[in-house]
C-alpha cells in the first residue's frame, strides 16, 4: 500500500503548514541537524571514492558517489530534519493559502542558515579529528579537487544544475511520502538522490560541506600546488557557486515539483 499523489500533496500542504508555524527553537535546532546529515552524507561519499580514479570507470565511481551520498536525505527524511532544498516543497502550503509568503521565505532563509550551520559543526570536527589525513592525505587532495571543481562554473551554469538537482531532491522526497514503511522510504530516496549526485548536479547544503571543507584545508596549507587554488575564497565561494545554486535549488524545488503537482493535485476548488 503506498500514498496516491493526491494525498502526497496533502501531506506536503500539511508539512508546510507545520514548519512554517513550528517554534523558532525547534526550527533552528531541526535545520542544524540536517546541516550535520547531509555533511555526514558528503563526507561518506568523499571516503568511499577515494583511490577510485582511474582503477575503475567513471560511470561506477559516479555510482558509488551518489549511492553513498543518499545516506544524507535517508537521515533527514527518516530520523527528521528540516532541509532547505525539501522545504520549497512549503510552496503548496502557500499556494493553498494556509501559510503566508513571508513565512514561507522566513523558512527558507532561517533553515538555509542554520543547515550551514550543522555543516560547520561537522567540518571542525573533522578538522579536530585530522579525518583529512586518512589514505595518505588522499582525502585532503579529493576534497579540495572536488570544492575547486565546483567554483569553474559560470552562474548560469550553477543555477541550472541547482534547478537539475532540486528536481530530484523533491521528488525523492516526495517519493518517501508515497511510502508506509522505512524501507519503502529508503528505496524511494536512493535512486533520486544517486542520480542527480552521479549526473554532477549541483547541492547548496552538500556544497556548504564541499567548499568550507575545502576551503579549511587550504588555510592549513594543504593543495598549495594544486591549479586555481587561489580561487578558493570565501567571496568566490558564496558569489560563484552558493548564491546561484540556492537560486537554482528554490526554482527547481518549488516551481518543477512544488507548483507544478500542487497544479496536478494540490487545488483548493
């Protein structure tokens, strides 16, 4: 037995409603947790793909990235969090007016912030812990390859794999409402989310973790000889990849899922 779509956008109107009027305190706290779930989902990937480049083919090891990386949404939509890029599923409250628009942006802003701040707690334990040095500091020189490679992209280039990414994001989510049990939901999340992490789409949370991750290891003076090291700034950070992937991540979430099921199932006649 499963969840029809209809009801699934019910759920969605309901869960909006939810968050949108739920205490600052427990938003706040909700939001830190998904920050540290979806880092712990980043720092899987990152260990389990170390050494994988050039002994196997790039198809597998995207495979592996993105199977591991599911871990994070598993963790938000099963133990409870409160992700930025799921709530601009909050739309279709709004839409069916039980929410007003600046609740409904005040969430997004406060989770967004506070997710970066359940990243941060997990990059400084990992820096305290010295997780970096591990396969002969082949983890360091990943992470900072990876944070580099996410700051060549121009902004259009960012915000449409944001838009690509969201996509499947809320549809994961959407997929595990449909689901009435754990495991139906931990299947429902694993192929979205292995397929927008394999296909290079691009994360706002994930890349919180990616980039101050790497960020941090340069400061140490890790990758001083590696190309475009220079570029890793915070202001490069933020205008290159974070500002334009967010963008993209409410439109893909919101309007491809959100508006557009909400059309399909979501009107109030």
């Amino acid at each position: 037995m499963m969840n029809t779509p209809k009801e699934v956008t019910k759920i969605a109107e309901n869960v909006g409603k939810y968050k949108a009027n739920n205490r600052l305190s427990k938003t706040v706290v909700s939001s830190i947790l998904a920050g540290m779930f979806i880092a712990f989902g980043g720092v899987f990937t990152v260990n389990s793909i170390t050494g994988l480049g050039g002994v196997i083919p790039f198809g597998i090891t995207k495979l592996i990235y993105g199977l591991t990386f599911s871990l994070g949404l598993i963790l938000v939509m099963v133990a409870g969090a409160e992700l930025f890029t799921g709530n601009s599923l909050l739309i279709v409250a709004f839409l069916n007016k039980k929410i007003g628009g600046l609740k409904f942006l005040k969430n997004l802003l406060l989770v967004w912030i506070f997710n970066f701040v359940g990243v941060l707690i997990i990059v400084t334990m990992l820096v305290l812990g010295k997780w970096y040095l591990g396969a002969d500091s082949d983890i360091a020189t990943l992470s900072l390859n990876i944070g580099l490679h996410k700051l060549e992209y121009s902004f259009v280039q960012a915000f449409v794999l944001g838009i690509l990414c969201n996509i499947f994001v809320c549809l994961a989510v959407r997929l595990s409402w449909t689901a009435k049990t754990v495991s139906g939901k931990i299947l429902a999340i694993i192929f979205p989310i292995t397929a927008f992490v394999g296909l290079g789409f691009e994360h706002s949370v994930a890349n919180m973790y990616y980039l101050s991750f790497a960020w941090i290891l340069k400061t140490l003076g890790l990758g001083a000889n590696l190309h475009g090291i220079v570029t890793l700034t915070w202001s490069n950070i933020f205008v290159h990849n974070l500002l334009p992937v967010t963008l993209g991540n409410i439109v893909g979430g919101a309007i491809f899922v959100g508006l557009l099921y909400w059309f399909l199932y979501g009107r109030e006649k």
